[in-house]
C-alpha cells in the first residue's frame, strides 16, 4: 500500500476535549486533513520546534531525544502513521544507525514532535485518510489559517490564560513585552509565552 505524504497544517485548541489540542495534519497532494487530538505538553513541544521564536532555557524532553540521538548518531529518517483503532493512532519511528534500520513503535504526538526536530518526513497510508480524513473546511471549525500556508501554528491559548492578563497586554510597549516574553519562556510557562508572542506578531 502506498504511502501519503502529510505537513503539519496547525494546532489549534480543542473545543470538544478539555486541556487537549488537535493537531491538524494535510496531505501534501490533495486537500484532505487529518485531525489529531493530542495533550498539552505534546502541543506546546510541536509548536516550539516549529515556530523557533521561543527557546526553552532546558531542553524539552522531545530536545533531549533529538540530542540523544545525534549524539550517538541515530538518525530519524521517516515517521509513518500506520494504524488507527477506536481513533486511536498508532505510529512508528524509521532510525537508522550504521546502515541498520529499525522500527520503533511510538505515539503519535511523540512522532510528530520528533519529526519537526529532525526535519523528518511524516506519511500515512490511503485507508487511514479514507477513515479518518477531513477535507479542509475542518479548518474553519478549528480557527485555522489560510489553507495555502502550510507550518502554521495557532495556540489558542484564550481558554488557558487569564483573560485580564491577556487584555493588559495591549497597554504594554514593544520593549516590554519583550521582557515579559524572555521571562516567560525563563520560567518555562510556554502558554504564557504563546500569548504574549502573539500580542507582539500584531503589532509587526
């Protein structure tokens, strides 16, 4: 069977599951989704690889995989979605090390947020887009960009901030919101972080 090659189309938070964020993946030959429910850390892990604007001052537990590996010269050469039971995703990591290759089963969430970090093609196979393939007016449903801008990332994190908090950015300068950013990410509150990026994108 053959195998479909997908991009990372964006995150958005989930409206249906409480704490959680769908990660909406797209065909790169055709206009079908697929949308993933996956955990918080999971999110922000994907959205921080991507987007690169904010440094964690540790390394996530995703970063540490990625140093692992090269470390000892294991490269993540492909993820492949390969099997979905009761919307469950299961996925598998393609390594290879000296010329050996080797499978590694793992979850979805984990895959992708691997994959960003070593630049690794993500595939899934034509019966898992027949079952659980959106066309791209789910991107209206989950608030997501233009479908022709592919890696962009939307955390909404609306839900997960205090919204007075959120409102009292737009009385701070440029320069402050910048300090507050740094601190943010020193502090690893990554929501927080989102938030205030987001404040400063509108303003560029």
């Amino acid at each position: 069977m053959s195998l479909i090659k997908l991009t990372i189309k964006g995150i958005s938070y989930s409206q249906t599951q409480s704490g959680a964020y769908a990660l909406v993946l797209s065909e790169m030959e055709g206009n079908r989704t697929l949308p993933i429910i996956i955990g918080a850390f999971e999110a922000q892990s994907i959205a921080i690889a991507l987007e690169k604007e904010i440094r964690p001052p540790r390394p996530l537990t995703h970063d540490l995989f990625k140093t692992f590996s090269d470390r000892f010269s294991i490269q993540v050469k492909e993820v492949i979605i390969h099997k979905l039971v009761d919307g469950v995703f299961f996925s598998s990591l393609i390594c290879e090390k000296d010329g050996k290759e080797e499978t590694i089963d793992t979850r979805t969430s984990d895959a992708i947020a691997i994959a960003v970090r070593f630049q690794a093609p993500i595939y899934t196979y034509e019966n898992i887009l027949d079952k659980a393939g959106v066309f791209l007016k789910v991107e209206e449903e989950l608030g997501l960009n233009d479908p022709a801008e592919t890696y962009e990332v939307s955390l909404d994190t609306d839900d997960l901030l205090d919204t007075d908090k959120g409102s009292s950015f737009s009385k701070l300068s440029l320069t402050e919101l910048n300090k507050q950013l740094d601190q943010a990410v020193s502090d690893e509150n990554y929501e927080l972080a989102a938030k205030i990026r987001d404040e400063i994108s509108k303003r560029s």
